[in-house]
C-alpha cells in the first residue's frame, strides 16, 4: 500500500521503517521544513529515534497534498496536543484525496472539548473511514524489528479492516482488530496517567507490594471509567489497556513512569523541566483533560484524582498515597 505518516517524532519514524520493512510505499512528512531537510539528508532522525537509518525507499515530504497523491493509507503521529493544528492543515488535502482509511497512532484527549483523537478526525476527514492503532509498543523496539504485538480499533467495513490489519502486520509486528474503538483510545489515554503514579511509587521506594496494588487498582478505574464512557470493560485487559499499561508502568524508557519517579523526589522541579522537554509526557497532560472529563460525567475515579491533584494542585506525593491507604474499606469487586 501506499502509507503517508504525518508526523516525524520517535513513533512517527518507528512506523515509517516498519512499513518499509513491509515493502510499502511510505512517505514520512514532518512538522517543521528544517527536520524534513536533515531528515532527507542525515536519513536519521537525530532528535527523536537517533541510531536507526531511514531506508532510502522512505520518502520525505512537506505539503499535504503532494504527498497524499496516491495515498492509501493516512497515519497521524503527532502529540495530542498538536493534532488540532495538523488537522487544519491536512484536512482539505485529505479530504479530497482517494485513501482509505486514516489511523491514528495519537494517545490523549484534547483539551478544550474532551474529544478523543478519532472524534476529531471524523469531524475533520468527513466519510473517510477512521481507526487507532495502539498498544505496547515502544518505538526503539518497533524500529529494531523486536516482536510486538498491537491493536487496530474501528467501526468500518469489515473487509477493509482485514486488509489494513494485513497491511500493518509482519514478521514483527502482529495487529489485533477490534471495533472498541472508544475503549482502545481511552486506554492508551487512561494507561499514561497511571504509569505516573508506577513512577511515584518507584520514586518514594514504596516497593514491588505497593507498585502491584497501584496498578492492579488502576487497571479497575480504567475499566469502570471505560465503561462508564461508552467502552467495553473487557477491552482494557488486551494490548490497548493491560498490555500499554505495563509496558509503560514498567519501561525504563517510559517518559510517563520517568516523570513519576522525578515527581516522587522533586515535584516543583519535574513540572518545570516539562516546558523543556523534546517530547511529549502525555500522562501529564490527559490527567488534566480526564480528571475534567470524570467530573463532567459524575464518576468516582479515585486514583485519577490523586494524580491529578500531585500534578495540579499540588499534593504532596506522600500524602496522596496516605490518602488513598486510608480511604473507606471496601470489596474488591
């Protein structure tokens, strides 16, 4: 197939070399004219995914339009809180193109209406046909051909799914479908804000005891809030909730997790150093859009709000765990 990826950060990239890999047709079309250039001429990108040569087949483009001539599939890399703009940019060209389907590979909320990344591009593509592609999937990994294992979420033809699961999937990458696309989108929105909290727990020296509990918990408010959000609950124990949540609870690359542990031992710090950072620490933000969303809807999320306050209010990291140590008893279920 022919694939165009919009967006050249470490996700954006490990895509682009995977389908390559496949024998696709890829054409990779950064934010900024400047990392199109160095990106066509180093054929690294230096900034985000550093040590994993771009094939030469990959091309590099910059106008919408030139390079959706063709285009089969449209991949949309950018951070949450870029997508917004892109899609004013793209959304004419992509509109009058002849792909087929448009995949996000975007994790978060906005942050003005709440919408998930998909509700977005249907409002922006019109009838094209739009998915997620998500799951445990750290992009070093995806670019060194490490087996991986992901989910591709959407209510579209039946079909068409079974063939851009085909498209996506190799000897290295296996794609799921699902049609809960609702349920798939909050998970990887959801799994980044409590891979914070595995960080704090990391950070305070709570031990595994602790760090097992948090996440055994959190894993239960994504469900419940899930649900409660139109998903299914048994979503959020496949790739798209379960499986990105420990991978990014437990990554020594996870820039959530890592954000955690810096706020467990200098919170004043770690919230500065954000506005610094390359990439983006979705968990930080999707604490913000989801904490608002629980309470739009009235639903009891008591984790969410703990983080929340840690990262917005600030709540003393130790007080939070003591708060949730000692909340009502209750069953389990």
């Amino acid at each position: 197939m022919n694939c165009v990826i919009f967006g050249a950060g470490g996700w954006g990239t490990a895509m682009a070399i995977h389908l390559a890999r496949q024998g696709h047709t890829v054409t990779l079309v950064p934010r900024r004219a400047e990392q199109a250039l160095a990106l066509a001429t180093t054929r690294e990108n230096r900034d985000y995914l550093p040590g994993h040569r771009l094939d030469e087949s990959i091309q590099i483009g910059l106008e919408p339009a030139p390079a959706l001539m063709d285009a089969d599939l449209v991949f949309l890399a950018c951070p949450s809180k870029g997508l917004p703009e892109l899609l004013r940019v793209i959304g004419p060209a992509v509109r009058s193109s002849e792909a087929r389907m448009a995949i996000s590979l975007c994790k978060g909320l906005d942050l003005e209406t709440l919408r998930r990344p998909s509700e977005l591009m249907a409002a922006a593509f019109g009838a094209l046909p739009v998915a997620t592609l998500s799951g445990p999937s750290n992009a070093d990994e995806v670019a060194d051909g490490l087996p991986t294992a992901l989910v591709l979420a959407a209510q579209a033809d039946e079909a068409l799914m079974r063939e851009v699961q085909a498209a996506v999937s190799g000897p290295t990458l296996r794609a799921y479908t699902s049609s809960d696309l609702i349920g798939v989108e909050l998970g990887g929105t959801l799994k980044n804000v409590y891979a914070l909290g595995a960080g704090l727990c990391d950070g305070l020296g709570l031990g595994s005891n602790a760090k097992a509990a948090m996440l055994t918990r959190s894993l239960q408010e994504m469900a419940r809030l899930g649900e409660a959000l139109g998903a299914r609950a048994e979503t959020f124990l496949g790739l798209g909730g379960v499986g990105d949540l420990m991978a990014t609870a437990h990554g020594a690359w996870s820039r959530n997790r890592s954000l955690g542990e810096q706020l467990a031992k200098d919170p004043k710090g770690a919230l500065a150093a954000l506005a610094s950072r390359k990439e983006a620490v979705e968990g930080h933000r999707a604490a913000e859009s989801l904490f608002r969303l629980a309470r739009q809807r009235g639903l009891d999320a008591p984790i969410l709000a703990c983080l929340h306050a840690i990262l917005y209010e600030g709540l003393d990291p130790r007080a939070g765990v003591f708060a949730l140590m000692t909340r009502d008893l209750r069953a389990e279920a």
